[in-house]
DNA sequence: ATCACTTACTTGACACGTCATTCAGATCGG
DNA sequence: CCGATCTGAATGACGTGTCAAGTAAGTGAT
C-alpha cells in the first residue's frame, strides 16, 4: 500500500485540521495557566464551582453534576474528593435515596470562584471570544453545533 | 462581592463558550475511539507517526520532533519510550552530536499507520471537516488564526 | 419476604502529562 | 586546555483521567 492508496487531506484540510489540533490543546493550556496565576483552582476545579454556584442552594446531586459538565462518575468521584480535601466543597448524604450524596460548595469554595471569575472571563475574551466578529461567533456556533451532533454519543 | 460585580459572560457567550468546551473534549474522545477500534494506536501515536513518515528517511531528531508537534520534550521522551517498547518507533543515536538522538519508523510503524490511516482520516472527515461548508471552513480558519495568535508563547 | 437486577457512588490499578532534576556531551571564554 | 555554562535528552515524583471491579442501597417480580 502506497501513500496515493490513502484518502489523505490535501493541503487546505490539513492546515484547518492541525490548526484545530493546537488550538484545542493550547487555549486550554493558557486559560489554565492564567487561572493558575491568580488563583489556586484549576479549570476543572473553575467549572465544578460555577455549576454549583449555578444551582439551588449551591448543592446537586453528583449523577446530576456529572451529567450536566458531560464527565464520567468516576472522573468526578475523584475530582471531588480532591476539592473536598482542600475544602472547596463538601459533600453531604441524600435523605431521599440512600444510596446517593450531595455536594455543595463550601463558603471557602464560593470565595475562590469569586476571587477567581473576574480574571478567568477576562481570559476567555481575551483568548478566545474576542477572536471572533459576531458575524465569526455566529459561522462557529453552527459549526460547533453540527460537529457536536455528529460526535454526539 | 456579589454575582453582579462579575463581568460574567452573557447568554450568546456562555453558549458559544460550552459549546466550544465541549467539542473541545469530545471530538478528540471520539476520534481516538474510533482510531481504537480498527487500530491499536492512539491519537498522539498517529499523529507521531504521521510526522515520521513525512521526514526524509522517516526519521528525526528527538527535538525536532517536539518542535514540529509542539509537545514539551519530556513528554515526547515519555511518549517515546513507550511507542519504542512496542516497536513502533526506534530510537537511534546521533553521529554529530553525541548528546542527540534520532526516532526513525519502524517496519511495523510504517504497517500500522498505513493500516490506520484511512479509517482515521474517514473518521475526521465525518465528525469534523465535513461540519462546515466551505465558507464557513474559511471563517473556521480565520477564528482559529486569531485564537493562535492571542495564545502564541 | 426473597432473589435477581439496577442504580449511585467509590475504589484501585494503570496510562499519560507536567514539572523539577539529572546527566552526558557540546561550547565558549580565559 | 579548563572550568563554567548550555543543550539534548532521560528520569522520577506527582496529579489527573480511564477502565474495570466493588459496595451498598433501591426496585420489582414472584
């Protein structure tokens, strides 16, 4: 099998295709550094607090926070034993089910968001939405939108 | 401080922003899903692989190689060391400079990206380049220009 | 009531990435 | 030359993610 057998990118796909590469490997990489300039919290650590700081009476049940940032339990599992231990958040037992818990954030937690947020908005404009013209914002939202249907499990 | 000290995001952005996010991190799960089910290879080991094959002689220095990926030096050693194990790659050293190495493809490296590379270049096509028309590929092209650029080192 | 099944979450082992450190071999000023 | 410094690369410790297995509590059929 030779190179013509595959039905490789010609040389317009394979820029656009690389340059999604590191885009998406380095704007994560960036915003994360920034945070980590200002505050202690990672970007995972970032968008678990503002999904609890988003929710009633600051707390959710974990399946249903796992559901809503599209992670694995197990991944959260983890991750939250983690804020825990560094008391960002807490968890608590869920009287209706047994079976299930709660977290919430803690006051310490919803102090760092707030210390946190300004900074990191900042740095998605900065980074990445002021990129964009609105007329760009609206192309990439249905761009994003048909890749996510057909990456949609 | 409360929410509305925040220079939060608005709904267009947030919505851009999650959206963004999330294709972010399913695209790359999906692709490497369907790269690992027809192949044993990951995406870090096709696109090494790629970039081997593209050398002359199919090899290149350790920190070219890191250059051109844009992967910090000791994760590619990492990485390396790893893909050599399995005889994917071969560490080789350097006549001219006795500190240096060269990583050349392997036989089987070649075999296993020959075999891997249709399926794979399908799967991007499908989930990501045939998401945008190509006007809007244009557009897509530009964004992630600027994006590039903000983030630049 | 009991046994099988499902659900909610945790845990442990492992792969990968990052950072700081190490080390050998270049390079350069004196 | 020779010591100081730089460079290419490997290594070890550690944090995070994944996958498979485990535990405990709910559900449901008989």
């Amino acid at each position: 099998m030779t190179d013509s057998d595959i039905p490789w990118l010609d040389e317009q796909e394979m820029h656009l295709w690389r340059r999604w590469l590191r885009v998406e490997t380095e704007l994560p990489a960036a915003l994360g550094r920034a945070l980590g300039q200002t505050s202690d919290l990672s970007m995972q650590d970032f968008e678990t607090l503002v999904r609890l700081s988003e929710s009633p009476e600051h707390r959710l049940r974990i399946s249903a926070l796992a559901e809503q940032m599209h992670w694995e339990r197990s991944r959260l599992s983890h991750h939250l034993r983690r804020m825990s231990a560094r008391g960002l958040v807490d968890k608590q037992d869920c009287k209706e089910d047994g079976r299930g818990s709660f977290v919430a954030l803690t006051e310490a937690g919803m102090a760092a968001l707030e210390q946190a947020a300004p900074d990191h908005v900042r740095a998605v404009r900065a980074l990445f939405l002021d990129g964009a013209t609105e007329d760009e914002k609206v192309v990439l939202g249905r761009v994003l939108d048909r890749v996510l249907e057909r990456v949609a499990d």
